[in-house]
C-alpha cells in the first residue's frame, strides 16, 4: 500500500477561527454589495395605455442613457388601468390615451395631466378591400352594425368584417366619443387587446376594418381618408383630420424628483423629437 509522502498538517481551533473571521471579512461584504441596490438608484413605475406604452419604451431608454441612476419599468393593462394605477398609487405614471373623464377626476381630484403628445386614430382596412375614404358616418354606419356590405359603399358584394379595440381601451373611448357620438359598438365585432393586434387582425382577415393609433400604421393595412382627409401627421398636427386625441401621463399631485425630471425630458426638444420619430404629433 502506498502512503502519501504530503505531511498533515492540524489546524487548531484557534486558528480555524482566525481564518474564518478573516474570509468573513473579505468575502461577506463582498456578497452583501452584490445584493444591494446602487447608491441613488430610483426606480419609476408606469403603467396603462397599450398606445402609449411602446412611446414610453422609447422615451424611457433615452432618459436612462441620460441618467443611468434612474431605472423606468413600464407596463400596459388599457387607459383605465392607467388613472387607477396613478389614482391609487401602484405607479408613480398612469398612461392614458384619452381625455381623462370627469367622473375620474371628480374621484381623484389630485390628478395632473401631462399631454405628452396628440395621436390621430386612423381606420384601417384590410389591403384587399378596394375602397380609400370613407366619411365619418360611413364608419359610424359600419362599426354600429348598420351598413354590413362593402357593396353599399362603392366596393364588392361581400360582408365586412368589423375589428375593434376592447372596452377599458383609451383608443376605443376616443374612436367613441369622436366617431360614433350616441351609437354603440355592434356586438358583431372581433374584440382586440391591442393596437398591434388589430393590425395583425385587420392585415390577415379579408374584408375587415378596424381602427387603431397612427404610430401603429404600416404597409400591411391601407388607412383610410376620411371625409376626404388622409390619415397623415401633418393633417393631425394642423387638426384638419378628424379623429384626434390626447396621449397623456398622469401623476397623482404635482410630480417631483426623477418623475418629473423624466416628464421635462419628454417635453423638451429630445423628448418631443421622439415623439415625432414614433408617428405621434409633438405637443411642443
């Protein structure tokens, strides 16, 4: 049998002691630094508006490259959501993309309002739909179920597929108040969480029609003029395109500290330079 030549070596008590105390010193701190958050670090929630959230994505990024003490997390969850989630204090920001109702702030009567930028609401179609403008009682006529055929408007003899945002949507309270003035909704239509997927729905269903925000359109849906205006940034900004609303964040009192420092980056020239890159029309 082999024996190895390596002397034991005995440590006492005494000294396992000494060198326990020593790595305690050295490698705790060390862990304990890595759980810590960073000196200063602010973290700012935000919450709402599926139209607004892809927006604040961007403007978030820009600010936190500006100040990388600042940390922006932003969710969706509808306009309501958004005057909740401020009202009640779950988010330092409540996006909304619409007029803030008077039954909201009668509630919460602390509430600012920040409009950060104005967003037209376009209808869109599907591509293989052969029509280009429609008037804003065609789209009333359609979306309340009273005109179902593409023939009573100068195109073919087939059923419209109508697409629309679900309720508690701060684009379907807008396209409401704007276009169907005291008609509902048919209960025929396809109802759609999202901006993105009314497109999606609107872009792969023949025969359909939806609406949804400006910073949502692309080659995969035609957008339709109405009332002989086209869907474009420039007709929203000059307020000659007709369905128009407000992208707002709201904060609950007067904001301060990174909050609104975020805010007055928003509304300053990089801010508002952003704002147009997205397709929304600059408020400054």
């Amino acid at each position: 049998m082999l024996h190895s030549s390596v002397p034991k070596t005995r440590i006492t008590r005494k000294e396992g002691n000494r060198m326990f105390r020593t790595l305690s010193r050295v490698i705790l701190p060390a862990v304990l630094l890595a759980w810590l958050p960073t000196a200063g670090a602010v973290d700012i929630e935000v919450a709402g508006s599926t139209t607004v959230q892809p927006l604040a994505e961007r403007l978030a990024e820009a600010f936190e490259q500006i100040d990388s003490s600042v940390h922006i997390t932003i969710q969706g969850g509808g306009s309501s959501v958004g005057v909740r989630s401020a009202a009640d204090g779950t988010a330092d920001i409540g996006n909304a993309s619409r007029e803030v109702k008077d039954s909201e702030l009668a509630e919460h009567p602390n509430l600012v309002i920040h409009t950060i930028a104005r967003d037209g609401i376009a209808i869109v179609t599907n591509s293989g739909v052969p029509v280009s403008g429609l008037t804003l009682d065609e789209v009333r006529g359609i979306f309340a179920g009273e005109i179902t055929s593409w023939s009573a408007l100068g195109g073919p003899d087939e059923m419209i597929t109508v697409v629309a945002r679900e309720e508690g949507s701060g684009t379907r309270a807008a396209f409401e108040d704007m276009v169907m003035d005291e008609s509902l909704i048919g209960l025929d239509a396809i109802l759609i969480p999202s901006n993105g997927g009314v497109r999606t729905t609107v872009s792969t269903t023949p025969n359909s029609i939806g609406f949804l925000s400006f910073g949502y359109i692309d080659d995969t849906v035609n957008a339709l003029a109405i009332n002989g205006i086209d869907a474009t940034i420039e007709n929203a900004a000059s307020g000659v395109y007709p369905v128009v609303r407000p992208l707002n964040m709201i904060t609950d009192g007067e904001p301060s500290g990174a909050v609104a420092s975020w805010l007055n980056f928003i509304m300053g020239e990089d801010g508002q330079a952003i704002v147009l890159e997205e397709g929304y029309v600059p408020v400054n």
